[in-house]
C-alpha cells in the first residue's frame, strides 16, 4: 500500500477504493449492462433483428425467451432495446409497455397497466367496455397516427410469462397474441419464462396464435469460459480515474485467478451452478472484504466467501440447538433408522430418550415430559420436524405423527460441530441401534 | 470490547458507539456493514438473515440502521395481516403520509410499485433504501407472488433499494416451485455460554455488586443451559428468580461471597421454576404470590397447575377411566380383564407383546360407546342404570375435551369416541377413586 502511496498518483487510495465498490456493485448488485452481451450473440443478433422489423417495418411479432433462471434473458432483451433505442427511427415510434407476472397478477390488472404506460388514461377515462378485447383494441386504435394509415408499434415485454398462463381463461394472452397475427396494429410481444414446458401450459387457441419463435439460452460455458466471464467482472474498465490503481487492480484480479486454490473454489461453484446471479452472490461477498486496509480481493477472501456460500444451513441451525433438543434429533434418527423413515410422535421419541438414559446412572436430563413436548414443539417451529398431515385438530399433541426434514448426514455433521458435547451422547448418536 | 467497527463510509464516533450496543456480534455487524457499504453504493438486492430466536438479528439491524442514519422501513410480518398494511407501512417511512394515501383500497403490488416508482422519481434514493422484513416465514402464507417480487423489488421499482429477511427458518423451506431470485445467505449463530453470561450479566441489580449478579446468572444458566438458550427467556427467569437468592443475604445468614451455600439455596427453587415458569404454567405475577405464599406455608404449594385442578362427578371419573381403558387396550383383552370367569387364556398368547404396537406409544384408538358403557359397568363398584345423566355426562366430558368424538355427527346409533387425556392424568383421577389403574392396562402387564 505504502508503493502506490508514494507514486504520483492524483487520487487517494481510499477514494480509489470507493470507486471500485461503486463500479463493481453496481455490476454485482445492479446489474449494470455489459457492454455487449458475452456468449449469447447469436441470439442477440436474433432478436435485435426481429425487433427492428417491428419498429421499424411495422411488422407484428411473438417470441420467448426460455432459459433458467440467472442465465442472463433479461440481460439480453435489455441489450437489444438499447442497441434497437440507438436507431433514430426506432427510437421516433416505438412504444413500451413493460408486465411482469409477479405485479400484474389479473388481466384487469394488466390492462390498467397497459393503459397507463401508453400514457392514454385520459382518452380512457369513464368509457365503458363490452369486452376485453374490445378495450385493448380501443387503446391500439388510439395509438393510430394522424393519417389513421399506419399506428405506432408497441412492443409488449412480459416477464415471467408462465404466470400470465394461469390467468383466467387467458385473456389477455389470447388478445396480445391475436393482434400479433392479424394485421390490426404492429405489437412485438416478447415473452420471458424460466419454464422449459411452457408451450404446454397455453390453452389450444393461444398456442395456435402464437408464432412458436423461441429463443433459448441454455447456455452451457465450460470452466475457462466460466473463468473468463470472473475475471471480466471483477476487472475495471479503461477509464478508471486512476490508471496506475487500476492497472494494479487488474493484475492482482489476474494473479486471484491464476491461484490454484482459487481454481478449486472456482471450479466447485462452477460444478453446482454456471449462472451468473450465483457467481454474482459470490464476487459480491469478496468484494464487501475490499477495505483501504486491503485494497485487493485475495485467495483467502474467495475461500471465506464460498465458505458461506456453500454453509449447510440446516446444520447451521443444528448447533444452536439446545442439548436436550440436540438429544431429540438423535432419538429421532434412531427411530428413522429403525423403522425406515416411518413417521413418529413424540411419546416414541421419549421413549426411545428414556432407553438411553436408563443406560446410564446419572440423571443429569432428567426432564419432566411438558419439558420436553416443549422442546419438540420448538423443533417443530424451526420446520426440522413436520407433521405428516396438516389437520392436527383431533389428534393430542403428543400422539401427532411426524417427520424428520433432517438427514443423517446432516445430523452428524452437525454433532461433529456442536460446542462441548457430552461424550455419551455422541456415542448414543453414533451407535447403530439406538 | 474486541475489535471495533471499521468503515470509511461512516464517522468514527458512530460506529464506537454502535459497537458498545452490540455486545458479542461485532462480527455479524460488521459483516453486514460491509456488505451494506458506503450509503450511496448499492447493496445486494435482498439479504436473507437466519438465525435462531433472540440471537440479535432484529436488534442488529435496528441498530445499525437507526445509528447511521440510513433511510429504513421496518416492517413486521406478524403486524400486517394484509398487504395493504405492509405496503403502506413502506411507503410511510420512505416517502411520508402524502405517498401512503396515495394507493387505492386494497392495493395489488402492482399498486404498490406504481406509486413507489412515482415517488421515487420525484426524491430519488440519495442513500441505499433498507426494507427489514421481521418473521419474514409469515410471508410464505401470503399471496404466492409477494416473496418473490420483494426479492427482486430492486429491479421492479429501479431505486437503490435493499430487501432484508429476517427469519428463524432456513431458505430451503422459502423457496417457491418455479425458484426466484435468490437472496444473499446470511446465518447469526446462536450466543455460547460465555457471551449469554456476558449479555445476561449486564442488567445487574444496583444494590449489588457485578460479581455477586454474575455468579447468580452462573447457577441460573447451569440449570437452564440445557433446555434453553432463549436469550429473552433466560433474561426473563433471571429477573423473575433474582429476589429469592437475595434473601438469605437480606436475612444475613450468608455473605456476599459465599458462593456454594447460596447455590444449594437456589437450585432446587430454580428446578421448581423450570416447571412452572418455563411452560408458562403460572404467570410470573402468580408466581411471585407463589413465592411469598411459600414462606408462609411450606409445602403444599403445589397444585397451581392446570392438570391437577380438574374436579369431575364420581361417574364421570369412571367413565373417563373406562374411555382410557378402552382406548389403550386392545378390544380383545377386554375378556382377560373384566371377565369373573373368563375361562382358560393361554398365558404366552396373551402376552406376546411388541413394542412398537404398544398402545401408548402410538396413541388412543377410538372406541365404541357399547364398549365403553361395558368396561364402565364392570369397573364402577356399584350397580348403574343407564340412565340419561350418564349419557349426558359422556357429552359434557366431550365439550370438556376430555373425550374427543371421532365418528361423524350424523352417525346417532354408535358414536365413537376417544381418550384425550394423559397417563399421568388418569393415575390422578383413579387415585381420588381408589381405582388401580396399572392392573387393567394391557401395555403395563
């Protein structure tokens, strides 16, 4: 740190520093659009094009975007409006409308969402509609320019689209869709899912006015690409303020992935997930180790960051367990590993709790059952236990049947990491018959 | 105090002081600070804090947030029993009253989002946005699409806005079918021992020395370390119990220092107290009148417990024991045990147990009403007619919860019905009528 202090550089380290959080979380966090989208140009291209008919021939469209979830589709579809908005004449006449499934969850909803983001409340206000399809026709149709030869297109983006198919009998997609395939008024209607069998999920009159145009990103980067795509997010751009901290920066980002530890962690992340919003949590979790202090992201910052990542929550959960409750879970292993994952109540797990401490001479967990049923009841609020069947009206607590969310795995990692186990019950818990 | 908090974001002074309120999760708050970052920066679009009760999540938050003067809106799940609420308590602390009335009757998130994009253009977020989400678990029973859109509200409303968590249960139970964004995983372990001593010894009594308060919150823990580590909980008992290990100092039978015998004073109040107390059996206001009835009167204080404090008809009490019986023991045994002359049973038959079809293992079987008026005749000392008021007993040991009815309500000419009560409870009712209950039950011979 005392190097670069002394070089002639115009910006503190500390004001440096800040602007690389500013930068790399509004890319982590934000989102912030790539330059040009990696990896994906083919359907970048795709798209690009076919928006660019619509806006600027006036030509109607339909098309999904399929692909799981973090792949980068909104990502996509937002580089294609900006590079489609860049053109003059696309950016004169093209018209927006924006759905998500999440916000507008009934087609009423929908179309006064329609309405207001085509800016046309006023030319709706108390008129009074037969049908919805009649009212959507009637927004379009006052899209029409002056010479009522050729009306604005409009470009519908809906986000999440498998929600708008549990719509009531789909109204509105039955509506977009028909637009799309007569010739009333140019609409793009863009769809974007995580769900591979969506097709399946529009009723036969949707599905036969859809244009079955869709664009799939499954893509599938092998590790050097996934490697690649680490070191593009974490290195700063050419117009950094500082050049030499910049430079600096960029170099310990090359030297961090050439680490071999690094590569190991890389590669693990790499091998349970290859989206970007699981590399983003990752990065983000490094970069928030960033200080003055230490103004570089070392090896041991990744190996801290996975270690979080990857944490088993619920042996997290596990240790913070009481030692009777502790005791409980074994008892319920025990009983699991008996009767093969039949379910239990509590008397059986007392039961087969009081068969260990009459193995031994010390009462030192002598408890009274309410004791107990309460600890059991606290296992059932933390959701590690679940009842079998919801209705538990009838049923006495004691006797309700139940089910361990745990497995065994779980439970002996987490015995392995509980503070100050006593020996016994860790022999009682790693004992095969109880 | 270990290391203080470090941030260039943030004066000095604040920071010292935020330290000295978070005892024992400097390093969480640190964490969190730093994933917050500078107040103008973003932040992850939703954090997602677990962590068992009372291990300071809220209080963190709260905390940070409330000393640094960030721009927050805390939100309690259990408080907003519809969307309306939680929305408009949102827009409350961001944008103040004008922007609440400003969503409709019964507002969608659609609603919601509109307005906030609204205001949001009109007092653009200066400072990252913070919306904590307490017993965040009570979201999942709400509208399907509410947890995912709050996960990823940063990118619905295009505001610096950060969505918080907190919750005692993992992310594994939240996550909807279809997956959502996810959050980022944040875990509070719970308080070891030392630091539940540390925090619990910080509300000393001012007549007393710390050293004396903390040597009492030694005993207490070491009593109920085992069952519960409920920081509250434990702060409550402590609270509660504190005067009674007072007392033979304020009588002067004991100095300040001694700590065995103020320890053999104590122990066996506190075990009384994980009894009571603990199960909220009593209130502590109860339990207080408990304790100075006690030094009036010693012994027989027990009984302030619900379960011995039933009083039932003669009748009734054998009918309860016959619905007992009848629930615990298998129909066929019914010869061996109420049977004068019951004719040869073979003993290995008869006895050919399994554990796992003990009855008291797995609960009460429902029984006929004609078996339960047989067993009834049989036990009851006396000659019964059937008359009316033994039916109508049956019924009000229903409404007691006593009996629960098992059959459907239509079905008049053979109910069924079946035993609610407990061993310990039934051992009760039969001692008051010299009834051995032990002798009759299959599961005990």
């Amino acid at each position: 740190m005392s190097k670069r202090k002394i070089t002639k550089t115009n910006v503190p380290v500390g004001e440096c520093i800040s602007q690389v959080q500013e930068m790399l979380r509004e890319r982590l966090c934000h989102q912030r659009l790539p330059d040009r989208p990696e990896g994906v140009e083919a359907q970048h291209k795709h798209l690009l094009e076919l928006l660019k008919r619509t806006a600027v021939h006036g030509e109607s469209n339909s098309v999904l975007i399929v692909g799981p979830r973090g792949a980068g589709k909104t990502m996509l579809l937002r580089c294609v409006l900006r590079d489609l908005l860049e053109e003059k004449e696309a950016q004169k006449s093209l018209l927006q409308v924006h759905l998500n499934g999440l916000l507008q969850t009934d087609d009423r909803i929908a179309l006064k969402e329609i309405t207001r983001q085509l800016h046309l409340e006023n030319v709706v206000e108390d008129k009074v509609f037969g049908s919805f399809a009649e009212n959507l026709c009637f927004l379009l149709e006052a899209l029409k320019k002056g010479d009522r030869s050729s009306s604005r297109p409009v470009l519908f983006v809906l986000d999440e689209f498998d929600l708008f198919a549990h719509h009531k009998n789909q109204t509105l997609l039955y509506n977009l869709l028909d637009i799309s395939q007569s010739a009333q008024a140019p609409i793009a209607v863009v769809g974007i899912t995580c769900r591979l069998d969506v097709l399946e999920l529009l009723e036969k009159r949707v599905k036969s006015r859809f244009s079955h145009r869709q664009i799939h990103l499954l893509s599938n980067p092998t590790f050097t690409e996934y490697l690649d795509r680490v070191r593009t997010q974490l290195s700063l751009p050419d117009d950094f303020p500082d050049d030499k901290f910049a430079l600096d920066w960029n170099a310990s980002i090359e030297t961090l992935c050439e680490d071999k530890s690094v590569e190991d962690v890389l590669q693990r992340h790499f091998n349970s997930s290859k989206d970007f919003r699981s590399m983003h949590m990752l990065l983000m979790l490094c970069l928030s180790r960033v200080s003055v202090a230490k103004p570089a992201i070392k090896p041991a910052d990744l190996l801290e960051a996975s270690r979080l990542c990857l944490a088993d929550a619920n042996a997290n959960m596990l240790h913070g367990l009481s030692i009777l409750e502790l005791c409980l879970i074994i008892a319920m292993k025990h009983l699991n590993d008996v009767y093969e994952g039949d379910p239990f109540n509590l008397q059986m797990v007392h039961n087969e709790f009081k068969k260990f401490l009459q193995r031994k001479s010390n009462s030192m967990y002598n408890f009274e059952q309410p004791v107990i049923l309460k600890a059991f009841e606290h296992l059932q609020q933390l959701e590690l236990i679940r009842p079998v069947d919801s209705s538990s009206a009838k049923t006495q607590r004691e006797y309700q049947l139940m089910r361990l969310m745990l497995d065994h795995s779980q439970i002996m990692e987490a015995l392995q990491k509980y503070p100050q186990c006593p020996t016994d019950v860790k022999q009682w818990a790693m004992s095969a018959f109880g | 105090m270990s290391a203080l908090l470090h941030h260039p974001g943030y004066e000095e002074e604040r920071l010292r002081r935020l330290s000295e309120q978070l005892p024992c999760r400097e390093l969480q708050a640190g964490m969190l600070l730093s994933l917050m970052g500078q107040p103008h920066q973003y932040s992850y679009p939703s954090v997602f804090i677990y962590g068992h009760r009372s291990s300071g999540k809220s209080h963190v938050m709260q905390v940070l947030l409330k000393e640094l003067e960030l721009p927050h809106a805390t939100v309690s799940c259990v408080e907003c029993v519809s969307v309306a609420l939680l929305f408009e308590q949102v827009l409350l602390s961001f944008f103040g009253g004008d922007a609440a009335s400003l969503l409709p009757r019964s507002p969608s998130l659609s609603d919601f989002v509109r307005v906030y994009r609204q205001q949001c253009s009109q007092s653009p977020a200066k400072q990252t946005r913070y919306i904590v989400m307490e017993k965040a678990e009570l979201l999942r029973d709400a509208d399907a699409n509410l947890l995912p859109a709050l996960l990823r509200l940063q990118e619905l409303v295009e505001d610096n806005v950060t969505v918080i968590l907190l919750t005692e249960i993992v992310w594994d139970r939240f996550r909807p079918n279809t997956g959502c964004f996810e959050p980022l995983l944040l875990h509070f372990p719970d308080y070891s021992k030392g630091e539940l001593q540390q925090i619990l010894s910080r509300d000393k009594h001012p007549s007393y020395s710390a050293e004396f308060y903390s040597s009492y919150i030694n005993i207490l823990l070491g009593v109920f370390y085992s069952v519960c580590r409920d920081l509250r909980e434990l702060r409550h008992l402590a609270a509660l119990n504190f005067s009674k290990f007072c007392e033979p100092l304020a009588e002067g039978k004991v100095k300040e220092t001694d700590t065995h015998k103020l320890w053999r004073n104590m122990e066996p109040h506190l075990k009384k107290a994980m009894q009571t107390v603990y199960l909220r059996e009593v209130s502590s206001l109860q339990w207080e009148q408990m304790q100075q009835m006690e030094e009036k009167e010693n012994g027989a204080m027990r009984g302030l417990s619900a379960h011995t404090h039933v009083e039932l008809p003669y009748y009734s009490k054998f009918l309860l024991i016959a619905a007992y019986l009848a629930s615990y023991n298998p129909a066929r045994t019914d010869k061996r045990f109420f049977l004068k002359h019951h004719g040869k049973i073979k003993k290995t038959n008869f006895l050919k147990k399994n554990e796992k079809t003990s009855n008291h293992l797995l609960g009460p079987k429902p029984f006929p009403l004609d078996r339960l008026l047989a067993i009834f005749y049989s036990v009851v000392d006396s000659r019964v007619a059937p008359t009316a008021s033994i039916f109508s007993q049956i019924s009000s040991l229903v409404t007691l919860q006593l009996l629960t009815k098992v059959s459907h309500d239509d079905q008049l000419d053979s109910p069924k019905y079946k035993c609610a009560v407990s061993m310990d409870f039934i051992r009760a009712i039969s001692r008051t009528v010299n009834f051995e209950i032990v002798n009759y039950l299959y599961d005990f011979l």
